[in-house]
C-alpha cells in the first residue's frame, strides 16, 4: 500500500520519498533533487517515457522532469534561507486561532487554482505570520507547481531605490512581480511610508489587481481600524480597500514563538 506517487520511495531517510531536499544557501532557501532521486528508473534519464494513446505511441514528460520543474519553481520564489525548513504542518499550534488559521491553510493549498483570492496574515512580531507563507509556497511550488515569488516589503523598497543608480528601473523590478501565480508580500507596510513609498504599493498592488493574481500578504500593522499606525494609513486608503477584495483576512494571535522557546536565566 502506497499513497506516494510511483517512483517516490519511503525507503529514503533523507527526503522521506519526497524526492527533493530543501537547504539553506547564502541569502536563499535551495531546493535540490535528492541523491536518491538521481537516476530516473521510468525513463532511464531521457526526460520522457513513450505512451501508447489509441494506439498511436506519444511521448509525455517525464515525473522525473517534472520533479525538476518544480524545484526550479521552488528556488525562484526565492524564499529567506532562515525559512528552509518551515512548512504549514510544523507549525505548532499554541491557541485556537493557530488552530483555525492553520487547518484552513491546508485546505485553501489543496484547492488552490492561480488567480484564487488571496490571504492576509496579521498580528504582532513572531507569531509566525512568515512561516505559514513560506510553508505555503514551499507546499505550492514543490507539491502544486504553481510559480511564486516571495519578496520582504522593506527589502523591495531598498532594492527600487538602489536602483535608482543602477538603471534597474522601478518599472522593471515591479513588472516582474507580476508573472508568478502567487506573490508573496511579506510586512507590509515595514518602512518610512514616505508618500513615494505609498506610490510604490500602489503600483505594485494595482498590477495584481488589474491581472487578477493571487496575492499573500504579511503584516505586523492593524488592518481593523483606520486609526493612526495601522495599516490603512501606512498604505493608503485605496491599497486597503483592494487588500480587502483580493485577500481573506486572518489575525494571528499568541506569544512571540521565538521569546517562548528563550530559556529564562535566573
Ligand atoms: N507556532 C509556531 N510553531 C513553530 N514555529 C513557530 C511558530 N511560531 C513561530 N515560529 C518560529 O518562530 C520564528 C519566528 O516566526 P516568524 O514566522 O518569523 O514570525 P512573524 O513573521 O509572525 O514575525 C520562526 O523561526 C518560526 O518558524
Ligand atoms: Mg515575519
Ligand atoms: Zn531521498
Ligand atoms: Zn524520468
């Protein structure tokens, strides 16, 4: 009995028949084929097996390239090397709305088809919030083969104005955001919010409005009220109002996970 598609194997200890392996190299989280997916016994490496459809002999893309597809999915989403391991099923739950949050992630993965409405994390500093989308895109792109992108809001500010000596125009870094199915905004609203900042978010957030992609966001900011440090007046009452048709809101709660597991000297 098996649940594993053909050519995964339970009998590998280091990917668990997954067939990839994920690690951690220079800025980046990095997947590979493992060694035990190395050689292809379906195919014999040709990449492609031969099919007999209505008697007409057809050839059809191998799994094993197919495996390959998706690990180039995975390493252009160009997920943070601290976040290589997280994955929706290792986060822990520690109160009911972890609970609800995470079983309603593993659903919404499972049925995911490109432009679905997206889904907004918030809540304060190490609840989590980056785990889950990283877990969701790693599920994605290596399980789904679905494209994404993931790209932290401050650092994306920084690379627009470094550009600005480089010739890497704005134009062309947020164009390029628009070609993954998923594009991962990750602390929103991190910054200056100077208003040429705010032009940047609209831009950016427009784009996918305007091509209808799905969006996964982040925030430590409040996204109840239209009160002073939240969201709303970080990005501007016209991004939020977008925010609101493409994405489901979702609050975090709980304790800074990374305080938690501190042990206390006395
Ligand atoms: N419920 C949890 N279960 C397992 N690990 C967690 C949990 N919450 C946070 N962490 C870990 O704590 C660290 C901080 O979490 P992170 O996702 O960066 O928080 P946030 O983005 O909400 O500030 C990460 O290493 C993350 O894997
Ligand atoms: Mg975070
Ligand atoms: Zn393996
Ligand atoms: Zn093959």
């Amino acid at each position: 009995m098996t649940s594993l598609p053909e050519g995964r194997s339970y009998s590998c200890p280091i990917c668990m028949g997954l067939g990839y392996v994920v690690q951690r190299q220079g800025e980046y989280a990095v997947a590979r084929v493992c060694d035990c997916s190395r050689h292809c016994e379906l195919c014999d490496d040709l990449g492609f097996v031969i099919e007999d459809v209505n008697g007409v002999p057809t050839s059809r893309k191998c799994q094993c390239r197919m495996l390959q597809d998706r690990i180039r999915l995975f390493n252009e989403a160009r997920l943070p090397a601290r976040y290589s391991d997280k994955t929706v099923e290792r986060y822990e739950v520690h109160t009911k709305q972890q609970g609800f949050v995470k079983s309603m992630l593993s659903r919404y993965r499972d049925a995911f088809s490109p432009n679905a409405k997206g889904i907004l994390l918030y809540g304060g500093t190490g609840v989590g919030k980056t785990h889950l989308v990283a877990g969701m895109v790693r599920y994605l792109t290596l399980e789904k083969g679905f494209s994404a992108r993931f790209v932290d809001f401050f650092a994306l500010i920084q690379q627009i104005k470094a550009g600005f000596s480089t010739q890497d125009s704005e134009a062309r870094i947020i164009a390029e955001l628009d070609r993954p199915d998923i594009l991962v905004i990750d602390e929103l609203g991190k910054g200056r919010a100077t208003e040429w900042e705010r032009t940047v978010v609209d831009s950016l957030i427009a784009q996918r409005y305007n091509s209808g992609k799905t969006l996964f966001i982040t925030t430590n900011y409040d996204v109840r009220e239209d009160k002073l440090g939240s969201l709303s007046e970080r990005v501007g009452p016209r991004v939020m109002s977008r925010l609101y048709e493409m994405c489901e809101f979702y609050a975090l709660d709980g304790d800074d996970y990374r305080k938690m597991r501190a042990t206390p000297i006395s």
